[in-house]
C-alpha cells in the first residue's frame, strides 16, 4: 500500500447529472418508456476529484457552481467525498451545469448545459497558483473555458508540476497548449477527433501514437473500451493492457475512474505500466455500480482486483 499521500489538484467542471435510465436509446423523432430518472452529482472535473480522493489522495478542486439547490448538493456530495471545495467558486444568478444522461445496460449518451462551468475563469485560476504550484500533479478537462484549461497547464509546468490532459469533450486544442501536457489519455474517438487518425490494427495504432507523441512531445495513454488501454513503452512498442471481466451496470463514470486513478499512481511516481494497470482495473471496477461518483472504487478494492 502507498506510504505516500500524493497531492492532486483537478480543474474542471462540476454538474449535476439528470440519468434517465431506459432499456434501449430511442431513435430520432421516436419517444420511449424510460424506468427512472435519478439526480446524481457530477460533472468529469468533480468526477475524478472524487476518483482520487476514494483512492486515498490529497484532493483540492477548481471549478464553479451556481447558487441554487444544485450547486448546494454538489459541493455537499465533494464534501462527503473528502475533496477540498475552498477553491469552487459559487456564483448567483447563474446555473449549476447539467448533464442529461440517457443510460441502458450497454451504454450511454450525453446532452451537456455548461452553466457556471463556463464562468470557471483563467482569473479564478490564477488566483490558486500557490495551490498548484504546490501540487504532486495537475489534472485538466475540456468542459472548462479552454483558456482556464491552458492557464492551468502553464502554472503547473512553469513549477515542474506533472499535467494530465484528459481531452473530453474532443475539440481542437492549439499546439501551444498540447505542449504544456505531460500524458493525454483520450479515449478512441477523442484520439481520431484530436490526430485525424482512426487506427484499425494494432500497428496502425501504435504508428499512430509514435506520429502523435513525435510530434507534441508528450505521452498518451489511449482508452479503447473493452479492449482496455494502449500506451507506447520506452522502445517504442505499443502496449495494451486489457481491462478486467466484469458484469456492467453503469459505463458513466469509467473513464473518468481510470484518469482518476492514472493520476493517482503518477502522482506517487509509478512507473506508467504500473499506473496504467492499476487505472485499468479501477475502471472495470467502476462499471459495476450505478453512478460515477459512488462507483468509484477506493484503494484496497483495486489493489485486490484481478488477484
């Protein structure tokens, strides 16, 4: 077990999720029955806040809620979670971002309002540079403003804190900021989206990778489903580690576990097949509870996956 309590600081959105849980997607113009509909913190920022912080780590946030009932209940489940919420920003008159999920068994979709999101300001940022300067490690999204994102990424490098970039939602990101980001871990569409390269065999995704990491000067770590994950080791050979068997109720929350608990382990200074390993089985695990938040798994439960 981790003699070490790594310190993470994660800027990022925070929403509360409206899931609609439904047998099967309804197509376009067609209306179906759904089962239920639950209110569930979220948001991929708050999301592996709580990630990291179920797995043992040191958690400061940066983001923004409205203030209204949403906002409350958020930062009153980040709360729970053990996350510090000092630094998230509760504004009047605006909303709480919102994220509508419409889940079955197999998988799920997502329609997001960003709401205070968008007010996560590179001012507000800046006003916590202490904060990240002092960081083992500095994880980003995309569903902030892209200059926050930025801001971010230049404060932690110019104090040799590690980035990570989980680029979701995909949108293009200037060069200037890909080169501030020490590990990007997209999964596959986001990869296709950010390189214009949609792999179909093992070479061609390692071919891939090697033009991307070539040409930016950082690592990635692609997610690719069921398959598990891909990264490129010290020789240039593409390494896949695959995810666990398990019984899936809930895909929601899997990449943000695995980033969540990616961080985690380079933050402690793993070796990355040590850290994508363990990501991998924190992912899996996570799918086999209802929620992103509470099915984020907690340290001793990944450690015995897998055994």
């Amino acid at each position: 077990m981790p003699v070490k309590t790594p310190r993470i600081v994660i800027v990022g959105s925070l929403n509360m999720d409206l899931v609609i849980s439904m047998e099967q997607m309804p197509k376009v113009g067609e209306t179906v029955q759904a089962q239920s509909i639950h209110y569930i913190p979220g948001g991929k920022g708050a999301n592996q806040a709580v990630g990291c912080s179920r797995l043992g780590a040191q958690i400061d946030m940066i983001g923004a809620v409205g203030g209204d009932p949403f906002g409350d209940q958020i930062i009153g489940q980040m709360k729970r979670h053990g996350v510090n919420t000092e630094h998230i920003s509760v504004l009047e008159g605006v909303s709480t971002g919102t994220a509508t999920i419409f889940h079955t068994r197999q998988d799920n979709c997502i329609a997001i309002v960003a709401g205070a999101n968008e007010h996560c300001s590179a001012d507000q940022v800046s006003s916590c540079e202490s904060l990240i300067r002092q960081a083992d490690l500095l994880l980003v999204q995309l569903e902030i403003p892209l200059e926050s994102v930025r801001q971010a990424l230049t404060i932690a490098r110019s104090a040799g804190v590690k980035t990570v970039l989980n680029p979701a939602p995909a949108k293009p990101l200037p060069d200037e900021l890909l080169q501030l980001v020490d590990l990007l871990t997209p999964n596959e569409t986001e990869f296709a989206a950010l390189s214009g390269a949609e792999p179909d065999s093992e070479a061609a995704w390692q071919q891939s990778m090697t033009d991307w990491e070539r040409r930016h000067g950082h690592k990635v770590v692609v997610t690719r489903g069921a398959a598990g994950s891909s990264y490129l080791d010290d020789s240039g050979a593409l390494v896949t580690v695959p995810a666990l068997t398990v019984s899936v109720v809930d895909t929601t929350g899997a990449g943000d576990s695995f980033n969540a608990a990616l961080s985690y382990g380079l933050a402690l200074g793993w070796t990355l097949h040590q850290a994508v390993s363990f990501a991998g089985k924190a992912a899996s695990l996570s799918v086999t509870k209802f929620g992103a938040q509470d099915g984020m798994p907690k340290l001793d439960e990944v450690m015995e996956a897998g055994r």
